[in-house]
C-alpha cells in the first residue's frame, strides 16, 4: 500500500488543495482533496484487469468549489431534506437555509464539501488510512452546538473503501452524515454516460414514500408488489420509465430504504453491478437507512476531461438516518446530544463476478 501527495489546486482564496491517493497491490485506488474531504477518483478493474475511475467529479478545484450535485462529498450537518427548512429541539426551533424549495437540503447553501479540513496519513502494509477534521462552528448553516468531526477514508487490498465518521458536540444537535459519491461501474467508467444498463439490488423489504416535495410523508410501506421492490438484482433499464403510478413505473429512484441493523452493526445495504464488464459495487452499512438515487435531473458541465455528466450518468447509494427525522416523531432521532460521541461505518466494496 501506499500513500502519494500532490497539489491539485489552489481555492478562489488562495488555499492549496491537496490530493491524496491510496493505492493497493493490485494498482486499484482512490483519490481524495483536503477541500471538503470529497472523493475526487476510484480507480477499480473490472473482469478483465481493466482499470477505470468509476467517480463521476472534477479536474478543477473551481468545480468542487461549486459541486451543486455533491459529486464524491461528505453531507452534513445534516444529509437530504428537512422540511420547512426549520426543527425544533428543546424550546428553540431553529431555522435553516431553504435551498430546495421550501426544504433545507444537504444542510443549505453552505455545505460541509466547501470547507477544508485538516489531513492526516496513516500508511500501512494491508491498508492506508487518511482522516480529515475539522470543527463546525456553533450557528453554521443554523444548527446549534460546536461540532467536531472527522472522516476517515481506509482503502486495502480487497478493494474495500471503508468510510467511518466520529463527531462530538458541545451542545445538544442534529447530525445526519453520509457521502455523496455518484458510481458509474459500466465499461469507460465515470465516461460511460449512463447506469442503466446495470442491475441494481436493494436489501430492504420497506421504504418511506415521499410527498410531492421530495422528503418523506411520514409513512413506513411494504415494497411488495411495487417498483420499489428491488430485492433481487434488477435491471434499472427495465425499471425505469415514464412516471405513471396506475401502471406501477417510476421516474427516477430517490427514495430511502430502511436497513435492517443497529449502531456498531455493519449489514449488507445493497449492490449495483454490470453484466458488460463484470464490474459489482457492495454496500455494507450500520446506518438505518439508505438512499438509492439514480440521478435522473442530472446535468453538469465541466466534469471531469471536459464531460457533462446527463441523466442517470451515476447512481448512489447513501447511507444515513431517514430523511428529515427530526420533525417525525416515529422515525429514528437524529438527535445528538451534548458529549455524546456519533461514530458510523459504511464500507463500498467492489469486486468482479
């Protein structure tokens, strides 16, 4: 294993921008930057040895300074959509950024993914390690309490991404933390244009519906007999199509399943996989939930080598606690109380089959 270190840029305030890269014994790696701890490249082989960056992101430091789609990002305070833009804890409620219609979504306009954080290195035989800290102040982007986090990112020679997240506060908060990296498996990889020629599993038999402004109704539903059955490898090309209820298709998947774990239990989530190239994506988690999003609004110029990423050109799996948990009182709290420590693993694994 090792670690390599090089300048990828400076910010628009003159900041230097690291890039550090673990690579394992089988050439395999990933790239991250020090600007928002981000995931910049995973370079992975598919059945017959070929290396490819299955990453959609950027060159440029200019476009993570941007990153509107949160390509390869760490999500906080608090990940997806909180309704109204505002909860209540205790006797305050606080009021946050409406930046997806009346929503708060990934924490407003200020999101984590534009801070720079503080690196350290931790080389190994097996495996290397890179953490990146930082302290969220009291009263950024409307949520209470000195935050202090840190991600770690450890990449071995199994080809496993392992992401573990601590964080403590000062005073009582909400902390919903998850990354946003966006897969493309398909032969070219990140280049490839679209996910749907793969086939997608989701290790969950409930959901939680959405209302017309994208965060859940409040509701726990059954995914029998529903499109959003995806219990057995499904092909999303199949899947996917026009939005028309009575005929049970969907337009896009954005939705949260629930996962079937507890803290400090790490279970298997869900895959994504493609029989072209052999290429399979594994998500084990210990976070309640997992958000499969396919992306489908996707429309970003200047990616990476120049591309504009279109619709359905990656996919996600984020792992998190339900989508604005804090204003519903029978799903899981998001509530981190004061000296209380949060720690949480979620490991990708790619392979071939």
């Amino acid at each position: 294993m090792s670690i390599r270190k090089e300048v990828f840029g400076a910010t628009k305030d003159g900041q230097t921008v690291t890039k550090y890269t673990m690579t394992n014994g089988q050439g395999a790696s990933v790239s991250l930057l020090d600007l928002g701890a981000v995931i910049q490249q995973i370079t992975v082989p598919d059945r017959e040895g070929k290396l490819e960056d299955v990453a959609l992101g950027y060159d440029t430091v200019a476009g993570y300074e941007v990153n509107v789609p949160s390509f390869g990002a760490v999500v906080g305070r608090c990940a997806n959509r909180i309704s109204d833009g505002q909860f209540t804890l205790g006797d305050t409620t606080y009021k946050l950024d409406q930046n997806d219609g009346t929503n708060c979504l990934h924490g407003g306009f200020h999101r984590f993914n534009y801070n720079m954080y503080d690196a350290e290195c931790e080389p190994g035989a097996e495996e290397d390690t890179i953490s990146f800290s930082r302290v969220s102040q009291d009263g950024e982007q409307g949520f209470p309490g000195n935050l202090m986090f840190t991600v770690s990112y450890t990449w071995n020679d199994a080809n496993e991404l392992l992401i573990s997240y601590h964080a403590v506060s000062d005073a009582d908060t909400i902390l919903n933390v998850t990354n946003h990296c966006y897969f493309n498996i398909s032969p070219g990889g990140e280049a490839a244009g679209s996910v749907l020629s793969q086939e997608v599993q989701v290790a969950s038999d409930r959901y939680t519906p959405t209302g017309p402004l994208k965060y859940p109704t409040g509701e726990i539903k059954e995914v029998t007999g529903t499109p959003m059955d995806l219990r057995e490898f499904c092909s999303l090309e199949e899947r996917i199509g026009e939005e028309d209820p009575a005929n049970g298709t969907i337009f896009n998947y954005d939705h949260n399943y629930l996962v079937d774990t507890e803290p400090g239990n790490i279970v298997y989530a869900g895959a994504a996989r493609d029989p072209k190239n052999g290429r399979l994506l594994e998500v084990f988690t210990d976070m309640p939930g997992v958000q499969l999003y396919t992306a489908r609004e996707l429309q970003e110029a200047n990616g990476k080598h120049g591309r504009t990423y279109g619709p359905c050109a990656g996919l996600c799996f984020e792992a998190q606690q339900y989508p604005n948990g804090i204003n519903e009182p029978n799903f899981p709290s998001p509530v981190l109380r004061a000296g209380e420590e949060f720690e949480s693993v979620t490991v990708y694994r790619f392979s071939v089959y």
